[in-house]
C-alpha cells in the first residue's frame, strides 16, 4: 500500500506540473496576444521616422544663421512667424521710424529682409547667456546701429513717407546670355579665357606715324 501510495503521489506531482506548465503557457499567451495588440496600435516604422525627422527639420538651434532661400517650406512656415514678430519687437523696443525701416513694406525689400535676419539671429546668439556674454549685447548694438543706418542708405529705394516704391531695375539672373556671356566667354582678370573659349583675334602692331619705317632716317 505505501509503496502504492507514493505511485500515486508521483503521478499526482506528475499532473500537477503538467498543469501548472499549461497555466503558464497560457498567461504567455495572454501576454503574447496584448503585446501583439499594443505593436498593431503604433504606428508604422516608416510613419515614425518621417514624423521624427519632420520634428528634427523644424527643430532650430537659437543663433543659427538663417538662409530663407535654403529652408524647406516647413522650416519658413516655423521661423518665418518668429522672425516677424522679433521684428515688430525690435521697430518698437528701439522707436524705428518709417525712414528708418518702413513699416508699410519692409518683408518686401529682400536686403531688408537679409539685414534684419542676421539682426534677429545674432541678438539670439548675444543673449544667449553663454560664453562672452559680457561684451557680446554691447557689440550687438553696435551692429544694429550700422545695419538701420545701411536699411535707410541703401535698401530702401524711393520708400519714403509710408509710400512703397518698386525699385526699377535689370534682374541679373535669369538671362541666359548673360550668364553664358560671363561663364563661357570670359576668365577672371588676368586668367585668360576660360578652357573651350574661342582666343580673341590678334590685333595687328600699330602703323609708324608719318609713314616713315622705323629704320629708315
């Protein structure tokens, strides 16, 4: 009989492990199939990297020069907001007058555009509290002063009195000649014609004045 007894208890311990092996197997399972579902809800790989690299491309390091004509129309639709109202700022913090930066249409003067871009970036840049901070405001103010005065002097044109004022002028790009005329047919001063550019004809030695030869008495 105990010796009947203990088969029986080791086929009990028998079945009680092969249960617990399928409970475990279950839970498993269990946890298998919520994983499964969790990774069905998220968004593709290839959704994410371009969601990620969309939020890198906006994302701007404060200082950084800013080209327009290089930014993606998402960047321009991001910093484009912020230069204009850092702008706004600037005209009232230091009472710019129209002869100075003309209200009425300085976003259409590209030189403009250019002076206060580089004004904006390098304030963000000076109060950055980093490095040099010290001296760093003060010679910002240095450079907005020449940029205002460059503003009035140069890039405004015939702008005066809230009055815009196309400014009437032969584009350089886009003429095709023209550039041709300067790529093909001419080298730097000095360089001679560029390889593939036909040589200039000769010109011939001047006449004698007085039609005498020069050995000839």
């Amino acid at each position: 009989m105990t010796s009947g007894s203990g088969g029986f208890d080791e086929l009990f311990d028998h079945i009680r492990g092969i249960v617990a092996d399928l409970a475990n197997n279950d839970a498993e399972h269990v946890m298998f199939n919520e994983r499964l579902s969790m990774l069905e809800q998220r968004p593709a790989p290839v959704e994410a990297a371009t969601q990620q690299g969309e939020q890198a491309e906006a994302e701007r390091v404060p200082g950084v020069a800013v080209s327009w004509h290089k930014l993606s129309p998402q960047q321009r639709t991001v910093l484009w907001p912020e230069f204009v109202l850092w702008t706004l700022w600037l005209a009232d913090r230091y009472e710019l007058t129209n002869d100075q930066v003309p209200r009425q249409c300085w976003w259409r003067h590209g030189a403009v555009v250019e002076e206060l871009t580089a004004l904006w970036t390098s304030h963000q840049s000076a109060y950055a509290a980093e490095e040099d901070a010290g001296s760093a405001p003060y010679l910002w103010q240095d450079a907005l002063s020449r940029a205002i005065e460059r503003i009035g002097r140069l890039w405004l044109g015939s702008c005066r009195n809230g009055q815009h004022k196309d400014r009437h002028r032969t584009p350089w790009a886009g003429e095709e000649p023209y550039l041709e005329e300067i790529l093909q047919l001419h080298g730097p001063p000095g360089e001679g014609p560029r390889e593939g550019a036909e040589e200039p004809p000769e010109t011939p030695p001047p006449e004698p004045s007085g039609g005498d030869h020069p050995d000839q008495r």
